[in-house]
C-alpha cells in the first residue's frame, strides 16, 4: 500500500496535511498504533466485538433520531 502526495508550487505545509488526510482516511495511523505491541488473539477478538457493538449502537442511535425526526 502506498501513500502518494504531489507537491505543488513548493507548498509542503499543503502536500503534508493532504498526506495526512490521506493516511487517516486509509485507516494507517490505526494499524500503526495496533502494530506497536502484540495483541494476543483473545484480546483482539475482544476488542473486535466491543468495535463491532460500538458500530451497531451508533447505527441503531442514528435510526432512531432519523425515524423521530
């Protein structure tokens, strides 16, 4: 996977703040942060479903405010 950035008219400052977007969008500072230390499998599975039931009471937070609404 590779993160490409133009830079335009010598602007840095614009070129790094577009690579960052880029790799925030890309889900690359997460995995960074993740592939710091082990994640023994029980933990990740933990953390999975604890991910994975965050998702669904957003979800399910969104519907209900969208159906009051």
């Amino acid at each position: 996977m590779t993160v490409e950035v133009q830079v335009r008219d010598n602007n840095v400052d614009q070129a790094l703040r577009a690579l960052k977007k880029k790799m925030q969008r890309e889900g690359l500072y997460r995995e960074m942060r993740m592939r710091r230390h082990y994640e023994k499998p029980s933990e990740r599975r933990a953390r999975e479903k604890a991910e994975a039931i965050r998702r669904f009471r957003k979800l399910m937070k969104k519907r209900a405010e969208r159906d009051e609404a």
